[in-house]
C-alpha cells in the first residue's frame, strides 16, 4: 500500500511531512504532533525567497522537499551560486552563526517545502534525542564536501567541464527517464540560471550550451534542456 500525502487539512499535511522527513525518524507520536504545533510550514514556488521574520530573524528553517540555491553576488556585481541545498539540508543560525542572513540569498529552483524552528525549539529538541545532532552533523558533512567539490572544479576545470558536470548531475538528481532515450536536467534554467551555478559569464555558457547542441548532447527550448547523449556528456565530464 502506498504511503500518499493527505488531502485533508494543512494540520495533517504538516503531520505527514514531519513523520517522512528522514532528520526526525525515531520521534514518537506525541512528540512528533508536538512539533507540528510549534514549527511553520512554509510552501515556496520557483524563484520565491524566504522572508525573515523581525521578531525572529535567527530561526532555523529545514528543507522537507524541492530545491534552493543559495547565491551571493561578487566584486564585480555577478552573481554565483555557492550550493544546492536539498531534503534534509538546514540553513539558519545557531549560537555562534548570528549574524549570518540567508533571507536574500535563498531562492527555489522548485516547488519547495520548509519548516522553521525557534534555536529554543532546535536545542530542545537536540537534548532529548541526540541522535538528530548526529545526522545534521552528517549533512553538514555532505554540504562540506559538495563545496569542495565545487571549489575545486571552478578552480581546476574548464567551463566547458563544469557544465556537464553540472548538466549530469541536475538530470541524475532531479531528472527524469524520456521515452525517446537520454534524460532531462528536472528544473526549468535558464543560462544565467546556469552561468551561476558553474561560476561563469551568462556568455560563455551560451556559447557552450550551442555547441553542446550542436554535437548531439543536449536539446534545449523554453528554459527545458534535454540530456539526449548522457554517457558523451558524462566522458566529457570526467575528463
């Protein structure tokens, strides 16, 4: 039998996305409605940001389902994508991360689904099950290692490399199967979209893009981009 999203009230649907969020497995149910109660369920669509709340600016805030870019802009006044944060990433501050606003910086890529928390609730809530600071400790982890992979790769690699690096792993993530072979990158981009995410010039990445086409990699139309040669962009890649 599968297990579906209620359609009844938004106090179920908080319900059902907290008891399948894999950060707060093992909960029991009265605590789990208890953190129904007190945390926010915030439903965002592509491009949307997160407002910060004044009273409350240093609230912690979970991603259940979607997508989020986090960007800052540099010297120069471009903007670059620094991480993909996904299910099971935190963002916010906690002792120590204050003055750290990711309000302006966070946008969806997806339809998205978050949930804040008060640093009260979080460290309540890390005194009684401890094994939940060892899982963020394993997400923070993975963000550790996805930035030095991306650090490393803007370092050491060509944009031409870092786009189908990046092509592949969109479609391997968020993609999906076509009918006709290949696979698709899973979420509406555009070049700047891109330019962002591999670090370089809204230019540069038309250009490649174009002759991605050209050689039979890619198909592109309305900010949809279709992987049709998946293992030449993956050798192109890991070259």
């Amino acid at each position: 039998m599968t297990d579906t999203k209620p359609h009844g009230s938004l106090t179920d649907e908080k319900l059902w996305h907290l008891q399948h969020c894999p950060l707060f497995s093992g909960i029991s149910r009265q605590e789990m409605e208890h953190l129904r109660d007190v945390t926010v369920m915030v439903k965002l669509e592509p491009e949307d940001r997160i407002l910060a709340d004044p009273e409350d600016p240093n609230a912690i805030w979970f991603i259940k389902e979607g997508l989020m870019s986090l960007t800052y802009g540099d010297a120069e006044g471009k903007d670059a994508t620094v991480l993909l944060l996904g299910p099971g990433d935190l963002f916010g501050a906690m002792e120590g991360a204050e003055d750290l606003d990711y309000s302006q910086n966070l946008a969806a890529l997806k339809p998205t689904v978050l949930y804040c928390m008060t640093q009260a609730q979080m460290e309540g809530l890390l005194n009684k099950h401890p094994e939940i600071g060892y899982r963020i400790t394993k997400f923070s982890w993975r963000r550790i290692a996805r930035l030095q992979q991306r650090l490393a790769e803007i370092m050491t690699k060509s944009v031409r490399v870092r786009l189908a690096t990046m092509l592949g792993n969109l479609s391997t993530d968020y993609g999906e199967t076509l009918p006709e072979g290949g696979r698709s990158v899973g979420l509406t981009v555009t070049h700047d979209d891109l330019a962002r995410l591999v670090g370089s010039s809204r230019e540069m990445v038309s250009k490649v893009i174009a002759s991605f086409r050209d050689e039979g990699y890619i198909r592109s139309a309305r900010k949809q981009i279709d992987i049709t040669d998946l293992p030449a962009l993956q050798h192109l890649a890991d070259s």
